[in-house]
C-alpha cells in the first residue's frame, strides 16, 4: 500500500506509474480522491485538537473558580466545555470517517511500478531478460507429455484426485511421491546453504495476515474461504511467512532477514480448458518453496539480483534448460514494483512453463503491515520485501518427467539422486 504522504509528494509520479499500469482517466481519479478525503481528515484533525486543548485550559480554571468561590462563572464555563466536548465528538466522527475512506481507497491502488519494468498489457508483452544458452532442446521420436508419462510410470494419478477431491488436485504416488518429497528437501537444503531460516507455516491464515501482503482486496476470487472461522488457504507461503515480522520495529542491523518455507499452495484460479493447462500445468494444489527476505531499502534491488542468482542455481544443478522474463505492467502483480519469471523449456509440449516469480515490493507490503526499522538517526522507516519460488514443484516435475524421458524410463538428475535414492524413475 502507498503512503499518503508520498502520493502527495510525488502526485504525477504516481499518476505515471499508474498509466504505465494502463490505468484509465476514471481509474485515475483515485488518486485525487484520496488527498481530498486526507484534506479533509486533517482538517478535521486540526479542529479537534484545538477544541481539545481548548477545553483542557477551560477545565482547569473551572477547578480554580471553584477554589476561588466563583461558583457561576464556573458554572458557566462547564457549560461551554459541554458545548465543546459535543463538537469534538463530531470532529473524531468526521475523523475516522475520512481516515477510513482514506484506507480503503488506498487499498485499490497497486503499487507503482519500478522504471527499468516494460510498458505492456499482457504477458506478450514481457521481455527476456536473460535468454536459454544454446538451441531449444528436442527428444528424439515422439516424446510424450508428462500426464501420459505419469499413467505410464505410475507417477502421479489425476483421476484418483478427481475420485478425492476433485478436477486439479494430482495425487502422487511410489516413486514419483518420493520424487517430490526429494525436490522439497532438495530446495529447503539449498536455501538453508544460503542462510535463509526454515519456518513451518499454517496453512490457513486470518484476514488481516492476507490483507498484509497483498492479496486482500485483490485476490479473493482466487483464494479458498473458509467462511464459518474466517480463514483462507494460503495461496503462497509469501503471506504467512512476510507476516512473522507483521508490527515489528527492527533495528538496521537486522538486515537481511532471509525466511524460507515449504507448503502446499492453493488456488482457485485452475478453471480453463485446453492443452496448456493439462496435468500439472495448472492445478489447485501444488507444493512450492518460498524464499522471503526482509531488507533496507537501500540495498532491496541487490538482494532481488541475488534471489535471482538463487533460484538460477537450482535450475542449473536440476539441468533443465531456463529463460527469465522481465515482466511487463501489464502482467505486473498488485503489490509489485518488479518481478522477474522463470519459465522452463518443456521439449515435450514445445512451449515454456512458468516455475518461480521472484519481485520486490518495496514498502508496498510493509506499510500494510506495519513493517518498520530504526535508521541510523533513530527515525522510523519501512523496509523492503521480497520473495521468490524456490521452487514451484508442480510445473518443475512436469519438467522434469518431458525433457529426460528415455526409452528406458525417466532419468534422474545428478543432484537430486541423494534425495531420491534412484537413478531412474521406470
């Protein structure tokens, strides 16, 4: 969420970033809206506090009259205090109202993108920022997609989930439930070599840790409610674990707070049909490792390129081959100034996958949650957050399974096999 006061220090700034997000002249408005309504809260705050030290003063020679004998005039003076103690109940009204009209309009407003993000309206419009090396792969003969690899290798069983559950929740069994608890502890062993922290995260989380990072009001629609407790399944172990430090004030010396976790993920965006949401392409619930790091704002960008570093390693040591996109505003997530996507090249289905979103948030996060640090000149700041998939499980076994089929069965890579315990999955 956008501070006022930087909405009314950098009013066109934001209008830009705004239009960059292809924002229209109505949708515009809000920005003149909000330092309207934040005019007339301060106004309101102005007067009350003068009504109020007015009738402090007031309150305190009625006590002298009264010592002094002077019983009417105190009288008389009790009853402008009433007067005036009618009006500040007004003003705190009028106060609170604007104040919470500020808060809502404030929490349709997405972040402002950072300058080095394209101009675009769609995912097309994305640009490569660091290209695959070396040719696209190919298999030889027809290779098969992974959901037919999966029934012929036992991998994973849709059908199964549908019986369950239902349509995009994949049931993994044998080897390929060994495969994935592999890639878990595989990612969480290669963030814990990085000096991020393990947490283990509730997977339901309250309306105001949801709020914190972004997805309320934005993402309702794809979130699961549990509407009698008031919970939703979180669609990313991003919210629970950026909401740990929710209210605190940290000290600068705290920096970097580098936070990681494994969790199921949910989300009920899966609804289309065609080929490319197939299998594990899109499904409700997949398992994913988050990396989260908490950092001065001075040094959030490096910290953003080291994260990319991160997750660039464990594409390399798994050996699939590997794009990143600069996502353009039209694809630009809410809370978002910058983030960068990994996708995987299939050789199978010949079209890449998405398999981690790195971003920085700035202080978009942190300033819904209250997020704060002590400068060097003992002032409060907000710090910076970030997160990246480190990685997203379901789109990288499907990777997996499609580039190293062989006749023989599905070779495992070299830096999974301590984790697996096979070399082949047949």
């Amino acid at each position: 969420m956008l501070q006022v006061s930087f909405i009314r220090e950098n009013r066109d700034l934001v209008l830009d970033g705004l239009k960059k997000r292809n924002f229209g002249a109505d949708e515009l408005k809000v920005i003149d809206q909000i330092l309207e309504t934040d005019i007339k809260r301060k106004s309101a705050q102005t007067e009350l506090d003068q009504l109020l030290s007015e009738s402090n003063q007031l309150s305190k020679s009625i006590g002298q009259m009264y010592k002094n004998g002077q019983r009417d005039e105190a009288d008389e003076l009790k009853k402008k205090v009433t007067s005036l103690k009618e009006k500040t109940s007004q003003l705190q009204t009028t106060m609170n109202e604007a104040a919470h009209a500020v808060q809502e309009l404030l929490y349709t407003v997405p972040n402002i993108p950072h300058p080095s993000v394209p101009k675009g309206n769609s995912e097309e419009e994305n640009e490569v920022f660091k290209d695959l090396e070396g040719p696209l792969p190919v298999l030889d003969g027809e290779p098969l997609p992974h959901w037919d690899l999966a029934k012929k290798y036992n991998v994973f069983d849709l059908d199964l989930g549908v019986k369950i559950t239902g349509a995009g929740f994949p049931v993994f069994r044998g080897k390929g439930a060994r495969l994935q608890r592999a890639l878990i502890n595989f990612f969480l062993d290669e963030a814990h070599a990085a000096g991020y922290e393990e947490f283990v995260p509730p997977l339901l989380v309250n309306e105001d840790t949801a709020r914190g990072t972004g997805q309320l009001p934005d993402k309702e629609g794809q979130m699961y409610y549990v509407e009698k407790d008031d919970f939703y399944l979180i669609p990313t172990a991003e919210v629970p674990i950026t909401n740990v430090y929710r209210n605190e004030i940290l000290a600068e010396k705290d920096f970097p707070i580098k936070m990681c976790g494994y969790t199921p993920c949910f989300r009920r965006e899966a609804g289309s049909y065609g080929a490319h949401v197939r299998g594990l392409n899109r499904v409700h619930q997949f398992d994913k490792i988050e990396i989260v790091q908490i950092q001065h704002p001075d040094r959030s960008y490096d910290t953003l390129h080291d994260m990319l570093a991160h997750v660039e390693g464990l594409l390399n040591k798994l050996e699939l081959p590997f794009r990143i996109l600069r996502l353009c505003s039209g694809d630009l997530s809410f809370a978002s100034a910058l983030t960068f996507d990994f996708e995987v090249y299939s050789a199978a289905q010949k079209r890449w996958l998405e398999v981690s979103s790195v971003s920085n948030f700035e202080s978009f996060q942190t300033n819904r949650m209250k997020l704060r640090y002590k400068d060097e000149n003992n002032k409060t700041q907000l710090a910076h957050t970030l997160n990246g998939s480190a990685l997203a499980l379901a789109r990288i076994i499907a990777c997996l399974l499609e580039n190293n089929q062989t006749p023989e069965g599905i070779v495992i890579p070299e830096a999974l096999r301590p984790y697996t315990k096979f070399d082949i999955l047949n």
